[in-house]
C-alpha cells in the first residue's frame, strides 16, 4: 500500500507523480513568488505558462525535470545561453532562482494533472469599450483587421486561448513565416522566412524560393521582431484593457 497522504490510489496524483517520475512536489508559495519573477523576465520567450513562444517549452525540458530544488534550474537561469540567444541573469539571488524552479516544477504539474483544471471566465470586460481600445489607444487597427486576419476569431478560440494570444503571443505562428537575415561566415547576409529553426539548426527559403540550412552555430542569425507593438503594450495593459479587448474579440463570430 502506498504512504498515507501520498495520493496513492489509482488514479491519484500521487500515481501520476511516480509514474512521470516527478519527484517532490512543488512548494506552492515559492512557485507564487516565482511566477512574480518569470513574467516580466521569461515569459516573453518561454511563453506564460513556460510552454514555449520564441523559445522552447520549459515544461518539457529535460533540464527542468530533473531539477528539484532549483541546483539545475538557477545556474541556468544565472549564466544563461548566450550561444542561443538566451542572456544570462545574475542579478536574480539563490532564493529568487529557487522560487523560479518552483513555478517551472508548478507549471509541470499542472500539465501532468490537467484533466483537474478548470477553466476560468474571462470574459468579464466591456465589449464597446474593447473595440474603442482596438481602434483608438491600444493601436490594434493599423497592424490587424477585424475583416482581415482577425475575421471570426471570436469562433475560432475559446476566450481565454483569445486572451492568451494577445497578451503573450507567439511569433512565427499562425500561418504568417518568421522574417530572417542570416550572416554566414565571409559575411554574406541572406534574408529569406523561417522553414524551421531550433537550438541547434535553422533552415530559411530566401527571396528567390532557394532553400538553406546551416548550424545556429556557424551562422549569424537575425529574426524580425513583428511582436515589438505587442511588447510595448505588455508594460501598459490594465486588467480592464485585458478584459475589455477580449470582451471584444469574442464578438467577432
């Protein structure tokens, strides 16, 4: 029989826990604190619940799994990958790194457990007020169309997943290639858009439909911030903004 208090049972958290090989679970207070942490320093590129953006999902990380109590997770985080375009963070301190490991180990959990999440109600804002946003300070209009790309979004996600997309969105998804300057080595520069690209190779078709592939690590490689409006807007968003625009957004059927 498995320890009382373990969940154990069939089924049970516990269960998944040693089956996925988990190990302790995550403190939930340091994982609150982390996430104070991870938002406005990582999320951006790992996404707001760390499941990949611009760069890779931290939920599967080979790294992050194995890592407990942040001995992995910290060092990574301080140092950093500068050969992959990750910057390091050395100002953050020990407990802060380990708050931050605890919100990676959260976030692991909740993905091993999710058929216990519920989905919240976010469609609590202001639908006019949304759409004088959109077309007035939040300075949607000029980049998207509500007949244009953005025709029937409101059928095509669920509000939260609508929400999710415009506060933290995801370069190079949703059909539209990721623009690239690539400089090889001798200094010739290629611009073409995306095919793939990882931590280890990146392959573009330039302008005249000619396909190229080289190591990340021969290359210099430039990608085109189309997201930079959206990352202006990260610092100025009121939960009423929030709220409003995807009150909004869900009209558009």
């Amino acid at each position: 029989m498995p320890p009382a208090g373990r969940g154990g049972g069939r089924g049970g958290r516990g269960s998944t826990r040693d089956f996925l090989g988990l190990g302790p679970p995550p403190d939930v207070a340091a994982a609150a604190r982390g996430e104070k942490l991870f938002a406005p320093n990582c999320a951006f590129c790992h996404g707001e619940k760390a499941r990949g953006a611009s760069g890779p999902n931290l939920v599967r990380s080979t790294l992050v799994l194995h890592d407990e109590k942040g001995e992995l997770v910290g060092p990574a985080i301080a140092k950093g990958f500068p050969d992959k375009g990750m910057p390091g963070f050395p100002n953050f301190t020990a407990p802060e790194l380990a708050d931050i490991s605890q919100y990676l180990h959260l976030q692991v959990e909740l993905v091993a457990n999710r058929g216990t999440y519920k989905r919240l109600n976010v469609v609590t804002g202001n639908a006019s007020a949304g759409e004088a946003y959109f077309n007035g300070v939040g300075g949607c209009k000029p980049c998207h169309s509500v007949t244009g790309d953005l025709a029937h979004i409101g059928s095509r996600y669920e509000p939260d997943q609508l929400q999710n997309r415009f506060v933290w969105p995801a370069g190079g998804r949703g059909g539209v290639r990721q623009k690239v300057t690539v400089t090889v080595p001798g200094g010739q520069s290629i611009t073409g858009t995306v095919r793939r690209m990882d931590d280890f190779d990146i392959s573009i078709t330039d302008s005249a439909g000619n396909y190229h592939s080289w190591r990340r690590e021969s290359v210099k490689v430039e990608l085109e911030d189309r997201l930079v409006g959206h990352r202006r807007l990260l610092d100025k968003y009121t939960d009423a903004d929030m709220h409003n625009l995807t009150a909004y957004l869900v009209t558009l059927k």
